[in-house]
C-alpha cells in the first residue's frame, strides 16, 4: 500500500495536480485539518499513537523493574513462573534472561519511535532539500543527483546497513545517521518534481524580480507550496523506518544489549517461542502492530486531506 | 533494444565499482579487523597472517588485487573467517539455496497475486475485493519478521504440518515458509496493485471498444484488458524483487535454510571483507539484472516504450 | 428497423439520481439518416449506449429499444454480442482513446470478423485490407502493422470508421464522430461516411452537438433537451421553419457563413439539473418565449415539437 501511495506520489500526473494546488494560503491547512478529523480511524490512530508515545514517555513509572535489572528470583524457572504476573510485578512477563518485559518493552517502544520520528523526518528533509535545489538548478547538478539516485536504489540497503552497524558500532546515534544515509533518497524524486514545476511560475518570476536571490525563492516562495507534500511523504517514510529498524534489530546487528528495540525484542520473542513462553513474542509484536497500524491510517488519513485528487 | 540492453549492461560497471571502492574503503577504514579478537595474536604471528592475506600492502594495492583477480580469474578471494574456504565456495553453497526458494518465493507473489487482483476487479466489491483488502492491510501489519515466527507457530509448533527451519537439500517442505514469509506481503501488494490498474483499463474506452465488437466478456478481459492491467504490476516487480533480495537475508537468517543471507550476516561479525564484499557484489547484480528483465520485459509489451527505446 | 420506444436512462450516483433520458422515441427505417442533436449533458450518448447495451454499471434503462422486433435492453449478454458490430456497430467520439494501444491495428480489425463470421487469419486480413481501402487508408498494407500512437487522429478516426464497417452492418451509431478532429479532416470523415453510407445502404444515427455538421448529411433531425425530445422534423423544414424556442436558439448560435453581419446569439444559462424527472418543460428557465404554464407544465411531443406555444407566437 505505501508502494501504491509512493507510486502516485511520483507520477506525472499528481506532479500536475498537484502544482494546480497553490497551498501557500491559511486556508488550505485549515481546510486540510478539517477533513483530516471528518476521518475516523485518522482520528482513533492519532490517539492511539499519541497514547503509544505517552506509554514510551512514562511507562517507566509504572514498573517496578528496569530494563536491564535480572530478576534472580525466576531464572531457571521462566517457562513456568515467568509469564505475566500482577503478583511479582512484571506485567508484561520476563525475557529469557529474566528482565522484566514491561520495561523493556517501554524501552524498546522508545527506541523504535525515537528512529522513526527523527531518522524518518530528517531523511525525507534532506531527500527534500538535494531535490528542491536538483529541480531549482536543473543541468549537470541535477544530472549528478539523478545518475547517484539510480545507482542507490540499485544496491539492496541492507548491505549498507549491516555493513555500517557491525563495523562502526550499534548506538541508538549511528542507527539514526545509519537510516538517513540510507534513505537520503527519501522524497527526493517528487521534491525535485514539484519544484521543476513550481519555478516557471509567474510568483517564482515576480519574487525574482524583485532581487530575490535563489535560496529566498526556494525558502520563502516554494517552500510553503510543497510543504504539503512533504508532510505525506514524511507520514509514509516513518513506518517504513521504524520497519526497517526492528528487521535489522531482529537480524542482530540492530541496537547494542541491554538497550532494546521492538524489532530484537520481537526477534527474542520468535526466538524462545518453541519452548512456551509465547508472551515474549506477543506483546513486542502487539505493540509493533498498533504503531504500525495508527502510522499506516494516519498516513492514508492526511493523504485524504492533502492531496488534490483524493478530494 | 538491443542497443538499449547494452547501454544499461555497460551502467552496471560504473556502478559495481563505485560499490567496490566504497565498500572496501568503508570497511576497512573501520576499527577492527578479521583477525582482531579478546586475545590479540602476538604481533609476529599477526604480521605472518597478515602477510598470508596480503594485508600488509598499501590499501589502494590491495583494491587493486581484489579488482584485477575479479577481472582476469573470477577470483573473489580467500573468506577471512570461514578456514580454507573461498568466497566462490561460500556462494557457490548458499546461493543455491537462496535462489531456490526466492525463486518460489516470486511464483507465490505473481501466480497468487495477480489472479487475485483480477478477481477482486472483476467482482468489484465482491467477496474477494473485501478479502484481498483485508489481506493487503494484514499484510502491511505484519512484515515478513513478525509473519515468520506466526507461520512457525502455526505450522510448526500447533499442526506439526512443515519443519519450522533447515534446508534439507530443498525438499518441499522446507521450502513453503521459506517462500511464503518473504513473499506475502508483496503478493498483497501485487494483488492490489493489479486491481487497481484492471478497474482503470476496464473503465477506459477502448474496452468499451471491445465491448462494442460484440466480442465475448472473457475475450475482452483476456486480449484486450489483461496486458495493460498488468503493465503497473510489471513495473513494480522491479522494485518487488529488489526488496525480496534484502528480505531474503532475513529469511536465511531465521528459517537458518544456509542460505547466503546467513553468511553475509555471519561476515559482518566477524569483519570477514572478502565474503561482505563478494555478497555485496552478488547482491547488487542480482538486483541489476531483476531490474532490467522487468524493464525490457514491459519494454516488450508496451509498444510505446519499445518505440522509445530504438 | 430500429425503434426507441419511452426510453428512459437513469443514473445512480452518489448524491442521488440523475435522470440523463427521459421518454424519448424515435425509429429508424432501412437507409435512413437520422441525427441526434443536443448540447453537452442532453443524454445524447447514453442512448447511443444504451442501444449497445454498453451503459455504465450505475445506469438503469427502462422503456423498449425494438432491433427488428427484439428488445435490446432485455436481451441475453451472449445474443447481444451477436447484434453488436454484426448489425449495429458504433463510432465513438474520441477516436485516440478508443483504439486498444497494446494491439496492432490488424489484430483490433480482424479480430471482428472472426468473431463473428468465423473467417480465419488471411481471410480476415483480405476483409480489412477491403474495409480500409474503402474508408482511404493509404498504405493500408503498412498500417495494419501500426499500432495506435505511430497513427494520426484523423488516421484513428477512418480506422475506428473501418472497424465498424467491417461487418457491414445494417446501421451504425456514430456519436460526436468528428469532434476530436481538426476542422479539414472533419469535413473529410463527414464526406466519407456519407459515401459509406450511400454505397452500403447503411442506416446512421449521427449523434452530434453540432448542427452545422447536421445539414448536409441527415434527411431527419431530433433536438433534445434535458434529456427530452423537443423537436423532431426533416432536416430542411427544420433549418427553415425551426418550430421550438430551443432549435431556434440553436441556430442562432451557428455562423452563417452567407451573411457574416448576422449575429451570433449565445443560449443564456445553463444544461438543466438532471436530479428529477422533469415536470415541466426543461427549458422553460432559458426560454426567451417562457410563459408561466411553461414552468408548470411538461410538454408533449405532438406533430414533431414539444412546446406549450403555438409556433405563430415563437419571436
């Protein structure tokens, strides 16, 4: 589905839909946050999500463990004792190790959203800014950036990424810059799009005569008008993120021990599930699946409300 | 077209040595090496290993080496880690593997995919409409890493029906989930996406045109609707494939089938360069040659393309 | 031959109904010439679909379309493809988008008269080769090869002409056949299918918003409305005596190209919403002649109009 929504991003005809769209006006947002909130499951996921967040931000303060403290108490007798439990205070159960899930799970929830709203946003900003000043130049600049485009998609980015993370080291920091240098492509093809577009209008022409050098144009008058696409690309490039982050944790080149992520937690959980401690895979992966649900709607959802022709 | 074909096999030479020098750099610039370990090797000792594997020359000589043992003997080195084994060994015993079950893998996505998509078309908000929209957002929940231990829950451990790893020389049975994890969620993409594009070709005129001829329904659909409903379904196998590619790593890597995902993992560990570099390589031709099949495939079915390329 | 008896078309959309034909008759003999004139949005090619049996899934049609004594609009999907191209082909109004662009022009033509009377690949060939040599494809030999895109529009236009003569049907549908088209180039298709027509024998019912294009070809003419009829006469008495306010109007609105001082006379406002069947006379609101029993009464057609006035009180 964010293959179909990427397709249409790039294809000529939403470019032309979209340049029709001149959304620099108040009113396009404010018509725009209308819509969004007529959607209902936008609505319900944004208030999913937004409680995922509160659980990543203070679930802490709910458990009575931390995530790397070992409960001695259950080691050796896990497949029988360590389940959920109100009684000894693990909420969610212990890994095979004995650390409490709960808060591993908090802490793993909070790595996940942490690379996927900074490594997501600033990708696609950067993807964003190389394709605005692509589409603005035009020429050999956008040539280069063209030909290094194509090349990229064609070396799978796995490589890049399990490469990058055994050798140079698995802080939640390098897994961050790991994602963006993999994915500066992110929102480059329609950016540039939008702005070949967008700079033979007669504003663009106008500000130019007034001795507006090119990057107040970019800044001041096209910026504003592609922010809207911006914004969709960004709601679809975060899911995916956060996808990728969690299969490269379930690899294990992911984030370093004790520090977790849904992804190795899901990988432990898949990984000790033969020997009957099913909650180790069930609640990582039910907490994967509502953040990767509310993302998905949320995305379809300012889709809805921000592209011209799903109107 | 051939001339076509060409120009894209020559972009693969730029392009696999631009990889090359970057990986190589990026590796090797790296802390760490093949041989660094808990117990660091006395420096005599590690100075004959390093001697052993040419390691001792200037980078650039040894990238040199590398590249000139490519060219003129299909030579991609001894791995680092794995002993007495070259790189054409490992490949030559997990790519096999890898490209047996991708290959089913790829049958599942289209052979399933593209009949639902047309069927959920035709029976627009039908039965199967609503069961592939299901299934496409099932699918986007549930990506390939959390889908694999599901079906091995269900296979494995509740029915007992498939092995829930191994390879076993490729028998059937270990090849299912293997093919099935990593394509599913492509297959709902495709079926989507064939939908799609068959409701727009069946809504355009000259269907109509067809219609008007007084040709029978499954004639309309299958000489006149099918080839241009499939053609977006075509353009994305490009990508598709590309993405099963990486996938694939983490199918080797959980379902253990030894394929070449496993020791390219393997090869990140324990810094083996030879092995990375020669799976990089392999990887990245893989995809350049899956792309432009699909490329001149929809070159051979799009008569305006083909124009375009001559 | 052809008769259109109440025919009513109606469609399902998504704020409600629209109500695209309402009660229109008509027949067409043997060798007969009729025209279908209306603006944009009359409902013109919704009849024209539905005599194909090609409406839109949304679309319901109620009333008779009699093909030689059978109703069209009842008739199994297998029979109906037995009439269609066979007896009564069509011309659609955008002759680039009409032609499959993933087929060669051979296949699209020959594919017909397989179909239908089972001719095999050579023969077919032969029948094609025939057809576009008798609508003046030049070269025909080479186009057959061709797909779509290496054509011109003209080029769509006599091969989409081609495909539906070369069953010789007994009557083609030719709907807005020249719209798409330059201006020279439509002064040739209209004279081709005239000469088509006179050569075969074939009935046309000329669907068009052009009334210019009307004069020279068609011995009847039906103006419609809001999806009615409002006036139905042969073609010379019509351009001469036109008996309706709306045909009036029309005409106004043609350049006379004997008199350039004559003024051009634009309709004032707008189609008519189509949301409910009508109940008073469609174009009563944009009626220059409008009395009030106008906006309260839905007309008949009687003795070829349908207007509450008597023709002597028209201005």
């Amino acid at each position: 589905m964010i293959g179909a929504a990427k397709r249409r991003l790039t294809s000529p005809a939403f470019a032309e839909d979209a340049a029709e769209e001149m959304v620099a006006s108040r009113s396009f947002w404010a018509d725009a946050g209308r819509r969004f909130l007529r959607n209902r499951m936008a609505v319900v996921s944004v208030g999913m999500l937004g409680l995922l967040i509160l659980f990543a931000l203070f679930g802490n303060l709910l458990a009575r463990w931390t995530y790397e403290e070992i409960d001695w108490n259950l080691l050796g007798r896990i497949k029988e004792e360590g389940g959920p439990s109100l009684s000894n205070g693990h909420w969610f159960g212990v890994d095979e190790l004995g650390r409490d899930l709960y808060a591993r799970t908090v802490q793993g929830t909070r790595t996940s959203l942490m690379v996927g709203f900074v490594a997501g946003p600033v990708s696609v900003l950067l993807g964003a800014t190389i394709g605005a000043l692509a589409g603005y130049y035009g020429g050999r600049f956008d040539r280069t950036v063209l030909g290094a485009y194509t090349i990229w998609l064609a070396i799978p980015y796995i490589i890049f990424f399990v490469v990058w993370q055994a050798f140079f080291g698995r802080s939640l920091g390098q897994m961050i810059l790991v994602i963006i240098l993999v994915n500066w492509t992110a929102g480059l093809l329609i950016v540039r799009g939008q702005v070949m577009m967008l700079k033979n209008r007669e504003f663009v022409d106008a500000a130019r005569m007034l001795g507006m050098s090119d990057l107040q144009i970019l800044a001041r008058h096209l910026a504003p008008n592609i922010l809207w696409v911006v914004v969709i690309y960004t709601s679809l490039v975060i899911p995916e993120v956060i996808m990728a982050e969690s299969l490269v944790s379930f690899l294990g080149v992911g984030i370093q021990e004790p520090n977790t992520s849904l992804g190795a937690l899901i990988s432990a959980g898949a990984a000790t599930m033969t020997f009957g401690t099913l909650w180790q895979l069930a609640f990582p992966a039910a907490v994967f699946v509502i953040a990767q649900v509310s993302l998905f709607y949320i995305g379809d959802g300012l889709r809805d409300a921000l592209d011209p022709k799903e109107r | 077209m051939l001339n076509y074909t060409l120009r894209r096999l020559l972009m693969v030479i730029p392009t696999l040595l631009i990889l090359v020098v970057f990986a190589f750099y990026l590796m090797r610039l790296a802390p760490g090496g093949p041989f660094t370990s808990e117990r660091p090797l006395p420096p005599a000792v590690m100075a004959n290993v390093l001697e052993r594997y040419g390691m001792d020359e200037p980078l650039h000589v040894q990238l040199w080496t590398y590249i000139r043992n490519i060219l003129c003997c299909f030579d991609f080195g001894p791995s680092f880690a794995q002993k007495d084994r070259t790189v054409n060994d490992v490949i030559a015993q997990g790519f096999p593997v890898t490209l047996t079950y991708g290959f089913w893998s790829a049958v599942f996505v289209l052979l399933l995919g593209i009949p639902l998509g047309i069927v959920a078309a035709l029976k627009h908000n039908g039965f199967w409409d609503y069961t592939m929209t299901g299934l496409a957002i099932f699918s986007q929940i549930f990506p390939n890493f959390v889908l694999a231990p599901i079906l091995v829950l269900l296979f494995t451990l509740s029915w007992g029906l498939l092995p829930g790893g191994g390879w076993n020389g490729g028998q059937w049975q270990y090849v299912v989930m293997p093919a099935i994890a990593l394509g599913t969620s492509y297959m709902a993409s495709v079926a989507r996406l064939t939908r799609g594009s068959m409701l727009e070709v069946l809504g355009s005129p000259y269907i109509r045109t067809a219609r008007a001829k007084g040709l029978p329904e499954r004639t309309v659909i299958l000489r006149h609707a099918l080839k241009p409903a499939l053609l977006p379904t075509l353009t994305y196998m490009g990508p598709v494939f590309v993405y099963m590619i990486t996938g694939s790593v983490f199918v080797d890597v959980f379902f253990s089938t030894g394929g070449i995902g496993q020791d390219f993992i393997d090869g990140a560990y324990s810094r083996d360069y030879s092995i990375l570099l020669g799976l990089a390589i392999l990887y990245a031709v893989l995809t350049f040659a899956l792309t432009l099949m699909v490329d001149l495939l929809y070159a051979w079915i799009d008569p305006k393309v083909r124009a375009g390329l001559s | 031959m052809l008769s259109v008896e109440t025919l009513r078309i109606r469609f399902r959309t998504g704020d409600g109904l629209v109500h695209a034909v309402n009660d229109v008759s008509f027949r067409v003999g043997a060798g007969e010439k009729l025209a279908i004139v209306g603006e944009s949005g009359s409902g013109k090619s919704q009849m024209a679909l539905a005599v194909m049996g090609l409406l839109a899934k949304n679309a319901e049609a109620e009333g008779r379309v009699l093909w030689e004594g059978r109703d069209l609009l009842t008739l199994p999907p297998a029979e109906m493809n037995r009439i269609r191209a066979r007896e009564i082909a069509i011309v659609f109004q955008d002759p680039m988008s009409s032609l499959n662009p993933y087929m060669r022009i051979e296949r699209q033509l020959t594919e017909i008269v397989e179909q239908h009377e089972g001719l095999g690949r050579a023969a077919a060939r032969a029948r094609a080769l025939e057809v576009m040599d008798a609508v003046r494809i030049p070269e025909a030999r080479a186009r057959l090869r061709a797909y779509p895109h290496e054509l011109s529009g003209g080029m769509h236009q006599r091969i989409v002409i081609a495909m539906a003569l070369m069953c010789r049907p007994k009557l083609i549908l030719a709907d807005e056949p020249t719209t798409a088209l330059d201006v020279t180039v439509q002064a040739q298709i209209m004279q081709l299918l005239s000469e088509v027509q006179r050569d075969l024998g074939t009935s046309v019912v000329l669907i068009t918003h052009d009334l210019g294009v009307v004069a020279g070809f068609c011995e009847e003419v039906i103006v419609l409305y809001g999806g009615r009829i409002m006036e139905q006469a042969a073609t010379l008495p019509l351009f001469e005596r036109p008996a309706h306010p709306y045909t009036r109007g029309l005409l106004r609105a043609v350049p006379n190209v004997e008199d350039p001082a004559d003024e051009l006379i634009a309709i004032p406002g707008s189609p008519p919403s189509q949301r409910a069947f009508p109940t008073r006379c469609p174009f009563a609101p944009r009626c220059v002649d409008a009395i009030e029993s106008c906006r309260l009464t839905l007309p008949e057609l009687t003795g070829g109009r349908a207007c509450l006035r008597p023709v002597e009180e028209l201005t």
